[in-house]
C-alpha cells in the first residue's frame, strides 16, 4: 500500500497543475477547430484542387500535357536552371559562411547584409537589374550586342535570375552553424598537420553537412519555383525561355486548365517532396544528437576513475 | 627540442598582450606559463605554437628560426582547453587524424596506424572506449583523448592551453598528477597554460609567472613561491597579507611613518600568542575563526584597524583555546618588503 499511495498522490498532484496550466476544453477545442479549419483551406484544399483538376480531364490529358514539346522544354529549362544555381549557391554559401563565421574582417557586417539582400528585394524589382544591367539598353547591352552575347531574353539571364534569388538560402543556414561550432576543431586539425583542403573536407564539411543539406534542398525548392525574377527577365519566349511556372501562367492564361494543372502538380510534388526531404534531414539530426546526449548522460552515470589509470601508466 | 622566444610583441588592436617578452625553455622541461586572464599567457603558447603569429620577434625550435612556420609545419602537439575534440569521429578516429592526413609516402600503413592508435589508448587507459563519440565521453576522458591526438603525431613539443580549466576540482587533481607521471615517461618538451598557482607550483619544472603582457618571474616552483621577485608574484602565488611600512636601518617598521614601502607577510608566517615574547610583534583582535580544513584560519583586526589573516595548525589552535574578540599578539615569522606598492 505503501507504495501505491505516493504514486497516486503524485498523479492528483499532475492533475492539479494540468489544470493550473491550461484552458477548459470549449476553448481548446475552438481553438484546435480554427487551427484545422485554417490548414484545411488554405493547404490542403488548394493541393487537392491542384491534383483534381489535373486529373479532371482524365490521365491521358494529363500525360499529354506533360509530354507535349513546350511543358518538356520548360521542365528542361528549369531543370537546368536549378541544375547550376544550386550548386553555385552551394558553393559561395559554404564559402560566405566559412568566411563570415570563422573570420573577422573590415566589412563583415556589410556582407551579411549583402547576402540577405535578394530577401529583402521584390524578385521582380531583382529581374529589372539584370535587365538594366544586360538588356539591350542596358548599361553593359551595346557591348554584350556587339559581341553577340545574349543574355536577357535567354539561358543565361534565366540562370542569372535565379542564382541571385536563391543566394542567401545556404549561406543563412550556414552562418549561424559555423559560428557556433568556433574554430578550435579546425585549429586542432592544423596543427595535427592537415592541409587546408584536409581540415575542411575531414573537419569543417562533415560538421555542417545536416545544415548545409537543409539549405540545399530550400534552394532547391525557391530554384524551381522562381516566377518573379525569371518571369522579367525570360520574355516568354515558348520552349525556348519558359520556365515550368512561367509556362503554367502562359497555359493558365489560354483557359488550358487542364495542362496548367498538371504541370503545377509537378511543382506541388516537388513541394511535397522537399517536405519530406527536409523532415527525414530534420529527423536525421536531432537523431543524431539525442543519441549523443542519451550516451553523455550515461557515462556521466558511470564515472571511470582515473586515478587507477594514472597508476598504471606510471 | 627547446623552445626560444626572444622580444615577441603582438597586439589585439589597442591591447598589448605580449610586451617584448623572452622565454628560453630547455629540452625535455615541463614548463607552467602562469598568470591571470589577460596576462598573455595564452598568447604567447599560441604564438609558439604558430596558431597566431607576432608582431616582432622570432621564435626558436632547436636553435632553427621558425617564425614564419604555419603550425602545420611546427609540428606541435597542441591541447585545447575544450578538447577541440572532431565531434563526428570517433575516439579511435580522432587520435589516428593526424596520421591519416599525412602526404601518401609518409602515411604508415593501416596496421601501424591501429598499431599506433592502440598504444595510446592503452597509455590514457581507455582501450575499451576506442568506438565511442566525444560526446559520450567524461571531461577528463575527453582530455585525455585529446591529449593521445596531440601525441600520436609524436611532436617535437607539447602544448597545452589550459588542460584541466574545463574539468571539476577532483578530476582535475587526478589529471594533473598524471600528466606529470606521463611528462617523466615520455619526456617531451611541455608548456602548459594555467590560471591555477596550486597546479602549476605541483605539476611544473619551471613556473614562468606572467602579468600584462610581460614575464614577471622565471623559476623552480620553490623560486617563485619563496622567493618572488615581484610584488605581483608574491601576491598571485598564494595568499598575503599587506602592511605599509618603511625601512630604517635594516629594521621593517610596520605602520609607522610609512615611506611607501610595502610589508608582505603570507598568514601561515604570522604566528598568535598570549605574550609578545620579545620579539616584534604587533596587537590584533579576533574578529572570526574558520577551524574547517588541514589549518585554521583566523581573521583578526591589527591595532591599526586592517584585517589581518592568520593561519594556523589545528595542534595550535587547540593549544591556544582562542575565543572570538579576544586581544592577541601577532608574531611576524618571515616577511618580504617591497618599495614600489604596486601590486
């Protein structure tokens, strides 16, 4: 009896402070009911709708819509699009992190806020620089001309476009990890006698790999999902300048619903797809960490004295 | 391989952390680099070691100029005060690092590496955690993995920058004394950081007390507790207690027509007795007795009005029966005058 009797006091006393510390159910229930509504509505009802009226022509349009010449050339372009922003962002975000968490220098500040810069700027207004900058009339445009260089109303404009919108995604992951992880670890590895090149593929690389994966795959997304910034700088130019959003407006615009649809759920998949991606890449880490810490306490449990090895090794 | 330092300089902007100072270290010496925070200490150890580089002056391995070396190229075993352990690797791992970057044609094979890595495991006694994450490990076994790393790329000097700062009282105990044990095995010339006067006057050679930037004292443990040099050491090395005064023929006068001269007195040197038996002397109040620990500790008010500290043996202590208020007199056993009275 003895023991049975705390426990139960244990559990009026939990129930006491459950109640202390949340509302009557009429309020969590409304509360919950407006959540699910408001999820319902607006996610879950526009991706059935996405889905459904892809499909409501039957599967055949469907497919049709997707193996039609233009949807494959804009799936193409945007693919390629991706295909060279992600790992360039790759690169100048591990770059910029590595630089901004491990260094101090004049003018770091000023470089934080250049990275967030795409951020803070509409996409549209980002397009309208590149055709400022590149377009015909543009500043660089008679020399580009002359040379016979295209780039807005191209490939490389498009590409352009969406390396500058998707620039902060990797690097902002990045920084803040970097920053906390110091840098005792890549001195210990210098002085060990690794290279540069050594410290950071063996120390420096494998210490950020959760973070810098998590902000490949938000680049990832924003790269192929970018309309703004592409859509100004593209001209709309059918299967040759289309990306897939920009060939869903164009079919949207032409009362195509059908195809619209279907190549948007492509986009929705690939929505879904970096969900899923991004909470495995969550779900990873944290993993990886909690076993850390289960083991940590465990061996703090155990402690193994030293003055016994200290013996030995004498 | 001995270690020289000659007039190295360096700043952090406006603060100066190493004011021209020289440290010459022989072959095969555990050397303790002591002071407080921000006395430079650390700096000069990265210096030597090539993680930082100095303003002026060179740095000497074996006689050879080594100054512009990268640390990479020092070959030095380097201990952080946080481990700096590679936190995806495991035990096993992290010690064999630095001889797996090595350049292809002087990496030892994987058998010697295990080889190796074994040994050392079974010198910091922990050949069973070989497989464990650092993270799964205690501070002190930490450590010791750390310092295993440092010493599997057999350097030509050992430096370690606060080893025990991070770890408990008791741990750090065990730590040092085998550190000291495993200095006298393997005989690698050693600097090691600290902030702690108890570990560096039990686990050093040569203490080198450090303050501003500048080395106030060069000697055996005994040297600088015995006889420091400088009012600093007196004071950093244990506790004090302060007097003005001045000196008139050979003759301390404590308190009396001061002429800038400081008394320094350390309270297991200050005696209480009953009667002044002659001798100098000077009358005090007990204000407070802490009886807990190996000495008695006394607070008494001098007949000047200062604090005074007192040590002493518990058999004393019972001998004298003293009572809280009561009017002594204190003998002063040994005392050290300074002119200056900065401290």
């Amino acid at each position: 009896m003895a023991t049975i009797f705390p426990l139960r006091s244990f559990g009026l006393a939990s129930d006491r402070a459950a109640q202390a510390t949340t509302e009557g159910a009429w309020v969590r229930w409304s509360l919950i009911a407006v959540a699910v509504v408001f999820l319902g509505v607006f996610l879950f009802m526009p991706l059935a709708v996405v889905f459904a009226s892809a499909l409501a022509k039957g599967v055949s349009v469907y497919f049709a819509a997707l193996r039609e010449p233009d949807a494959l050339a804009a799936i193409r372009l945007t693919l390629i699009a991706a295909g060279i922003a992600v790992p360039m962002n790759l690169i100048f975000g591990v770059a910029a992190a590595w630089a901004i968490g491990k260094f101090e220098f004049f003018g770091k500040s000023f470089l934080v806020t250049l990275i967030d810069l795409p951020f803070a700027v509409s996409p549209v207004v980002s397009g309208l620089i590149y055709v400022l900058i590149f377009g015909l009339q543009g500043l660089m445009g008679p020399w580009l001309a002359s040379h016979d260089v295209k780039i807005i109303f191209a490939v490389p404009g498009i590409v352009l476009a969406t390396v500058f919108v998707t620039f902060p995604f990797v690097a902002r992951e990045l920084i803040p990890l970097v920053q906390a992880q110091g840098n005792e670890e890549e001195e210990a590895a210098l002085t060990l006698g690794a290279s540069g090149w050594q410290t950071f593929f063996r120390v420096t690389l494998p210490n950020i790999k959760w973070g810098l994966l998590y902000g490949v795959i938000l680049c990832n997304a924003r790269a192929m999902g970018e309309f703004g910034a592409v859509s100004v700088v593209s001209g709309h130019i059918r299967s040759r300048t289309n990306t897939m959003p920009l060939h869903i407006e164009i079919l949207y615009n032409e009362y195509q619903f059908a195809p619209a649809f279907a190549v948007a759920s492509l986009l929705a998949l690939l929505a879904l797809v970096t969900l899923l991606a991004k909470s495995i890449v969550e779900w990873k880490s944290r993993q990886q960490t909690k076993q850390q810490e289960l083991f940590a306490t465990r061996q703090t449990a155990t402690p193994t004295s030293i003055s016994s090895a200290g013996a030995n090794a004498a | 391989m001995s270690i020289e330092a000659n007039n190295i300089s360096k700043r952090f902007g406006q603060f100066v952390a190493l004011d021209n100072v020289d440290l010459e270290i022989p072959s095969g010496e555990l050397v303790a680099l002591l002071g407080p925070s921000g006395s430079g200490k650390t700096t000069l150890l990265r210096v030597i070691a090539g993680l930082e580089f100095a303003d002026a002056g060179t740095v000497r391995f074996d006689g050879r100029d080594i100054s512009d070396r990268t640390a990479r190229e020092r070959r030095v075993g380097f201990v952080f005060q946080h481990y700096a352990l590679f936190r995806h690797m495991t035990v096993f791992e992290n010690i064999a690092f630095g001889l797996r970057v090595r350049p292809r044609e002087a990496r030892p094979s994987k058998k010697q590496i295990q080889a190796k890595v074994h040994e050392l495991l079974k010198l910091i006694q922990l050949e069973t955690l070989a497989q464990r994450y650092p993270s799964q490990l205690s501070g002190g076994q930490r450590q010791r993995v750390a310092l295993a790393r440092a010493l599997a790329v057999e350097p030509s000097v050992l430096l370690l920058d606060e080893p025990f700062g991070a770890l408990d009282a008791k741990v750090r105990m065990e730590l040092r004394r085998w550190l000291r044990q495993l200095h006298d095995e393997i005989h690698v010339t050693s600097v090691f950081v600290t902030h702690d006067q108890e570990e560096a006057l039990e686990v050093a050679d040569r203490v080198v007390v450090m303050n501003h930037g500048r080395i106030e004292q060069i000697g055996s443990p005994e040297e600088v507790y015995n006889q420091p040099a400088t009012p600093f050491v007196y004071n950093f090395l244990g506790n004090v207690n302060l007097f003005h005064g001045r000196i008139d023929g050979g003759t301390t006068y404590i308190h009396e027509r001061e002429t800038g001269h400081v008394v320094y007195v350390r309270p297991h040197l200050l005696e209480i007795d009953r009667q002044p038996n002659g001798g100098s002397h000077f009358r005090a109040r007990i204000k407070h007795i802490n009886a807990a620990g190996p000495l008695v500790k006394v607070e008494a008010v001098a007949e000047w009005g200062d604090p005074v500290h007192i040590e002493m043996s518990q058999e004393r202590f019972r001998d004298l029966q003293l009572i809280k208020d009561e009017a002594v007199f204190v003998i002063p056993k040994d005392v050290k005058v300074f002119a200056n009275h900065e401290a």
